[in-house]
C-alpha cells in the first residue's frame, strides 16, 4: 500500500519555483532515497512535504487523505517525523533535554516509552545524557536528531542528508542505525544523500532528482548497478 503521495509538485520560497512538478511515493515500510546534484531541490522537496514551504500546485496524500496544505505541527501528528540537515538538535541544551523537546507534544507516559525506545536505539545516549548537545561528535549528534524526530513515533521518517559532514566510519555508523531503526521500528523512511552508495544499499527503491525535476527512479539494487546513472550522479 502507497503511505504517502507526492503529485506533481511544484514548490519554492517567495515566488521563486524550485520543485517544477516532481512526483514520488512510499510505500509502507519502504526505505526510499533521493539522489541528486547539489542545489537540485531534494531538501526543498523534504521541506514541501513536511509543510514548511508554499506549494503552489500538485498534491501530497497520507494514506489516502488530501494532506497537501497541512501546517508542519499537523504532519507531525499525522505521523511525520523529519531531521533537517542542520540544526537538528539544540547545542545548549542537554541530550536528555533534547531528547524531552522532541516529544513535548507528547503525554508523560509517551515520553518515557519514546525516550526508553531510543536508548535501545542508540544506547551510546543514554551514557551522555546530562551532556550538552554541542559537546557531541557530528555522528553522535546526527543519532541525537534521529532519536528526537522518533519521540513523537512517527510513521514516516524523513532524513535530510544524514551523513553530511561524517567520517566515513560515523556515516557507516549512521546507516547502520538507520537499518536498525527500520527492522527494529519498522517505519517507512525517506533519506536525502550525497553518499549515495550506503543510502542506496540500505534503501528499496530510489530517485534522482535534477534541477527541480523527476530525472529517474528504480529499485535502489537497479540504480547501483546502472553504469549511466553511476557515472553521472554516484561519482563513477
Ligand atoms: N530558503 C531559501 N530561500 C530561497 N531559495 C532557496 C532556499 N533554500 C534553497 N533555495 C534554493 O533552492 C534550490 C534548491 O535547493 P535545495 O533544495 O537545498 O537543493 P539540494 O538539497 O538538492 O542541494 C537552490 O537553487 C537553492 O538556492
Ligand atoms: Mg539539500
């Protein structure tokens, strides 16, 4: 079953148009990655479904529903959980703290079971809870944003470029918890990647995405066997 719709999308900040009528689904439990050259509109794309840009046309459905002009707090409580490539924790504040914000829309008795869920999860939090988000490796801190987004347990999880900045040993780390929370939670996920590769590898199917457009999609094992496709977007 499709969770999620995007048709046709067309998308930007202000009057200028960014996503020129672009198309994607998920189905439940799938693991889906966009590829794509920088500045091709793959976080504008993230930031239209999520609901925090104008969409000027097209059509978003959640399980069927018309969601296309939500606010960003009522996708949350529809189910979407999001972590934007910057700025996904708070560097003052404590891990637990952080932790306790993502899911301040939550009951109490929510808070504890999201908070127990994610030192299953990433149990390397759980040793640094009084510690201030800031002090964090780029790895830790990219666990710490995952953990946040799932306090409010979200159906659908979307990650913007989550190995971003990593060395190739904490993005490895990433996916590897990327995988685990998809077995271990099963949630449909949708992630953002430059390092192709290791999203891919982890994923079900793929798109590439240029200059505001659909360029191509397939299964993901298709897209990283496609010699085309690698040489121009996987880096050969
Ligand atoms: N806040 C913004 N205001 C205006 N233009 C933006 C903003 N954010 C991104 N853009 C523009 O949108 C285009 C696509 O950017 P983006 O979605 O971030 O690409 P990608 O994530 O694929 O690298 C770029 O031309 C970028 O300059
Ligand atoms: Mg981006």
């Amino acid at each position: 079953m499709k969770v999620l719709e995007a048709h046709n999308i067309f998308a930007g900040y202000g009057k200028s148009e960014i996503l020129h009528g672009v198309s994607m689904y998920l189905e439940e439990k799938e693991v889906v990655t966009i590829i794509g050259p920088n500045g091709a509109g793959k976080s504008t794309l993230l930031k239209a479904l999520m609901g925090y840009i104008t969409i000027f046309k097209g059509e978003i459905k959640w399980r069927g529903e018309d969601i296309t002009y939500l606010k960003p707090h009522e996708k949350v409580s529809k189910g979407f959980g999001y972590v934007p490539q910057l700025g996904n924790v708070f560097p003052s504040l404590s891990v637990l703290e952080n932790l306790e914000m993502g899911g301040y829309t939550q009951p109490k008795e929510k808070v504890q079971e999201g908070k127990d869920k994610a030192f299953q999860l990433f149990p390397m939090l759980k040793e640094k809870l009084g510690e201030k988000a800031g002090t964090l490796s780029g790895g830790q801190r990219q666990m710490l944003g995952m953990a946040r987004a799932l306090m409010t347990d979200p159906e659908l999880l979307m990650l913007d470029e989550p190995s971003a900045g990593l060395s190739p040993k904490a993005s490895e780390e990433v996916f590897l918890t990327i995988a685990d929370i998809h077995d271990k939670l099963e949630r449909s996920i949708i992630i953002i990647e430059q390092d192709a590769y290791q999203s891919l590898n982890i994923s079900d199917r793929g798109y590439v995405l240029v200059m505001g457009e659909n360029e191509f999609e397939d299964k993901a094992e298709n897209i990283l066997s496609n010699q085309k496709i690698k040489e121009a977007y996987l880096g050969g």
